[in-house]
C-alpha cells in the first residue's frame, strides 16, 4: 500500500461491509462491559473469577452466540506474601512480593549472603549457596537460570516505581509427571522503587550484604473454566478463533478486562449476519496463575477439532492502554502479516511491521499450526510518560504496555476509551475479512521468502562449516510455487491447502516438541531446526562441542528439509 496515501483513501480500501462493522463498534459499550469485569480481582478459579464468566457468557447469548462452558483440572500458584530484610547495616525491612511458583520458604525464612548479578550471561560461579539479585522483572528464564547456578534464593529489582506480578515458571500450562521437576525450588521476591534503590545502594557499598527473605506462595490444583461462543459459518466448517484470558493481576482493567469487551463487541457485530466462515471466541482461565494452563488443556482436550476447523487464531491482551499510541509491533507470522498491516492501515493510518511470534500469551497452538497474528496491539512510546522501563513487547522498541501493569494500578482510569475503541475496530476489521473472504489470507510466498533470506543470512556466516544450500533451493522454489497457487488455484481448493500448509511449516519453524507436546516458556529462536547449525560458525571445529552441534544440524536441516518439500507436494497435489 502506497505509504503516502491519505487515511481517507487507505481506509476507502476496506470493503463496505466491514467498514460497517468497524463504524459499528460502540465505545460506551466497551467500557461498559470493562467495568463489569475488572469489578472485581479475578484470581484462577476464584468466585470472583466465575462471576466474571457468568457476566460475559450472559452478555453473549443476548447477543445471539451460541455459549459452552467447560470445567478442568489446572495447577494455580497464587502468591501470598513476602519479606525482605537487610541484615548486619541495620537498613531494615524492604517491601516485595513473591511470584506465582516461586517456592516458599519455611517461616523463620532463609538467610545468606547476597551476590549483585550484574550480568545473568556472565559467570555464576560464585553463585552456590548465595541469594541472588539481579535487576528486572522475574522471568523464568531468569530464575531458572540462576537456580540451576546454585542460588538459595533470587531477588529482582524491577526499574519501575511499582512491582509489578510475574509468574516464574517455564512449565507450558500444568505439568506433567515428567515437568514437575521442572518446576523452580528456590522462592523468588521482586521490590521496586525507594526499596530497590536502597538495596542497590547497599549493594554497591564496601562491604558484604547478607539478606533474610520469606515468602508464602499457594499452589494447588484447582477447577477452573473456559467459555467458548460461537458465530456459525455458512459455506464452511471451519472457523477463526479469537482468544483471551479473563483471570487477572488485581483488577486487571487493561489487562485483560478490555480485551474481553472488545472480544464480546467483536462477537456481537459478527452475530448480526451469517460469516462464511465461523468465529469462535475463548475466554481462558489460568493465564496470570497457571501459565496458561486454560489455553493448554482445551487445545490438548480439543486437538483434532481444532487441526480440522481452526483457520487462524488472533489473540487479544491488554488493549486499549491510556497513552498507547504504537501499533507497529504486535505478533503476526510472515504469512499474517499483510492483513494486520491492511487493518491498521486502514484504521489508524499506522505502518505496520509486526513482530515474531513469540513463546508467550496463551500461544498454545503452535504445535498444530495455527497460524497466529496479534498478542498485544497498542504499546506505549518508549520515551512517553506512562512507559515501562520494565517491559516492551518482545520485537519492539516500544515502552510496553504502561507502568500499571501487572500492579494494583491497573484500572479502569488506566483505559483510553478512544484507544479501546481504534484498538477494538482493528480486531473487528480483522475477524471481519478472516471469516468473511472466499479465500484465506494468507501468505505462504512471504513465509517462504523470509526463510530464504534467513537461510541465505545463515550460509553466509557458516561459510564452509555447514551447508544448508538445499534448503535454500527448497524454501525458493517453495516460495516461487505458493505464488503461483494463489493466483491460480479454485477458491473451493485454495482453503485447504492454506491450512495444510500451516499443519506443516507452523510447528517446524516455531516448536521443538512439534504437534501433541508444549514447549517451555522461553523464546523461540529464528530458524529454530538450524539453532545448533548457527551456533557451528563460532564454535573450534576441532572441539567436541563442534562435533555434537553438527549432529544436530544435520537432524534439524532434515526436518526443515522434510516439511518444505511436503509443503511443495501438498500445493502441487
């Protein structure tokens, strides 16, 4: 699209009926059903929570959706409370909180000495026995990490004026017998603010900083739900899934009070006609608590529904933000991404260059090979008044998601109605042209195309080391043969081969475990079969670790070797 368009032409560029449905969102409506739900706290498996679900199942079948409840098992870590002192300089007691599966401490606590851990990549040697501190937010990357190093115990300094909740666990959803060690056995206390400044100061000084932490953390397994409605598609069986989590930290108004309005008025514009194809929309439970424990089960317990119907999948969080004026960034897949640019376009005049999905929010359905666009939409500037210094969207130089989140601070104030309203407009314009064109947009020449370049990238720096040349001419020809299918292929046998094509690349280019497992909660590299092929460039050829690593490479060109000539058979069958 021409960048130097006009927002009245670019928006022109919608067709009529979704310019209808994006001129119908209604604002006071959004905030309405916001306030309704960040009424109340809504921990996992809470009455508050359930009320929240009632409220939103109701308001959907007034709306003409079909509504089905389900119930599971999960295990939900709800911290409890937390203590932070510093010993023998007479500096008192600092205020923190600890973090959903962090372990607790006995309730005298534990003492140690403290080591300032100035750079996590660096060496932890010193580590053993010790509690280690360490600014930003808890990640479980992280905190893994430094467990494994021998740290008795980890305190995070977040840079923010709040502390803001984390969960600290890398286990995707509830955990297998094989995962529950998996889980991390040291507690794990954040602080912010005057009480991490001091600490910092403390730290810096001359002498050795010993350190008392407590901290109290629940986790059990617990019941909780998932509501799915549905808008029924005409032409076919398959349909377009938007999904988002209702539990929350505290009131959690933006996060994720918003998107459940915006999910809920996306349905009710939908429920005015008859889609070709369908729209389901998913309200999780256990994403703040169980690390997405609701999203996991019911697409474990959904599987074949879901690798049969499920088009695409869009996911909402966190919209709506006061201050939130970047749109640039949010996930897509190569093969997504030109309908998230059209929609933004069209509806704020932003450039839209979208960022990779990542390992985070509910991505549960990577493994099946959904393809993703869309996590969180509208980010703060980096250098605006309401930025985290604490969090960006992964992929962006952004300033996240506002200071607020993850905090008490989180609500109803912290909205921008106007915001709420563009962000729900690119949603519905969205799922309007997913659900309603004759042939699915989605791009697998541009899939094909940046694996190429990345390909050609990797080769370049391998040099001779390691040879992923037939790869290269596979992805080429493989993009060379997907453009010409979309000029010519029959709309009745374009849909299927889309989703095939998504079956096949999705799970080989964004997980390890592949299509039945879930893979922890850390990132996911580019060219994810040819991690090991990358690391050959600076490894000595004569090392053992050379060797090892080249094992590997040779397993993983196979695997992306494999799944792009299938793809190629599938377009050409």
């Amino acid at each position: 699209m021409d960048a130097g368009m006009r927002k009245t032409d670019v928006a022109a560029a919608l067709d009529p009926q979704t310019r209808r449905i994006v001129d119908a969102v209604s604002g006071e409506r959004l905030i309405e059903d916001t306030r309704a739900i960040a009424s109340q706290v809504r921990l996992s498996g809470s009455a508050e929570e359930r009320h929240a679900f009632t409220y939103i199942e109701r308001r959907l079948r007034d709306a003409g959706l079909r509504t089905q409840m389900f119930e599971h098992d999960a295990l939900i870590s709800l911290p409890q409370a937390a203590t932070l002192q510093i010993l023998d300089v007479g500096s008192g007691e600092i205020p923190c909180i600890t973090h959903s599966f962090g372990a607790s401490t006995p309730p005298a606590g534990l003492e140690g000495r403290t080591v300032y851990v100035r750079d996590v990549a660096g060496d932890l040697a010193g580590l053993r026995g010790a509690i280690a501190v360490v600014d930003g937010l808890a990640m479980p990357t992280v905190v893994r990490k430094l467990e494994a190093a021998g740290a008795l115990g980890i305190v995070f300094l977040n840079r923010d004026p709040v502390v803001h909740e984390m969960i600290v666990s890398t286990v995707w959803g509830s955990p297998t017998p094989a995962q529950v060690n998996q889980l991390p056995s040291v507690p794990v206390v954040s602080t912010a603010g005057t009480g991490a400044a001091r600490l910092r100061a403390q730290l810096d000084g001359e002498h050795p900083l010993r350190c008392r932490l407590t901290a109290s953390v629940q986790t059990e397994w617990r019941r909780l739900p998932v509501l799915t409605a549905d808008v029924v598609g005409t032409d076919e069986e398959t349909f377009v899934l938007l999904a988002g989590h209702v539990d929350s930290w505290h009131h959690g108004a933006m996060d994720n009070g918003g998107a459940n309005a915006v999910m809920m008025e996306v349905g009710r514009l939908l429920a005015r006609g008859r889609p070709r194809r369908g729209l389901r929309l998913a309200f999780w439970s256990g994403h703040s608590h169980g690390r997405y424990a609701g999203s996991t089960w019911y697409v474990d317990s959904h599987w074949k529904e879901l690798d049969a119907h499920c088009a695409v999948h869009l996911y909402i969080d966190s919209v709506g933000g006061r201050g939130a004026t970047e749109l640039g960034s949010g996930y897509c897949m190569p093969e997504t991404r030109a309908i998230g640019a059209h929609v933004i376009a069209a509806v704020t005049d932003q450039q839209y260059q979208g960022s990779r999905v990542g390992r985070s929010v509910d991505q549960s359905l990577l493994g099946i090979g959904v393809p993703s666009l869309f996590m969180t939409l509208s980010e703060h500037p980096a250098d605006g008044p309401d930025a985290s210094r604490d969090f960006a969207i992964t992929g962006s130089t952004g300033g996240g998601l506002g200071w607020w989140w993850h905090t008490p601070d989180d609500t109803l104030d912290k909205l921008d109605p106007a915001a709420l309203t563009r962000d729900a407009q690119i949603y519905a314009a969205a799922v309007h042209i997913l659900c309603t064109s004759v042939v699915l947009p989605l791009d697998y020449s541009a899939t094909a195309r940046e694996l190429a370049a990345a390909l050609r990238t990797l080769q370049a720096q391998l040099r001779n080391r390691f040879d992923v040349s037939d790869c290269i001419g596979e992805a080429d020809r493989l993009q060379a043969e997907a453009a010409q299918f979309a000029k010519e292929a029959p709309p009745a046998e374009a849909n299927p081969v889309l989703m095939r094509l998504g079956r096949i690349l999705i799970p080989v280019l964004y997980t390890q475990a592949g299509r039945f497992d879930h893979d922890p909660a850390t990132s996911i590299p580019h060219l994810l079969p040819l991690v090991e092929a990358a690391r050959l460039a600076g490894s000595d050829p004569a090392s053992a670790e050379a060797k090892a690593l080249h094992i590997a490479a040779v397993r993983g060109r196979n695997r992306l070797l494999q799944a792009l000539g299938e793809a190629r058979r599938c377009i050409s069958q």
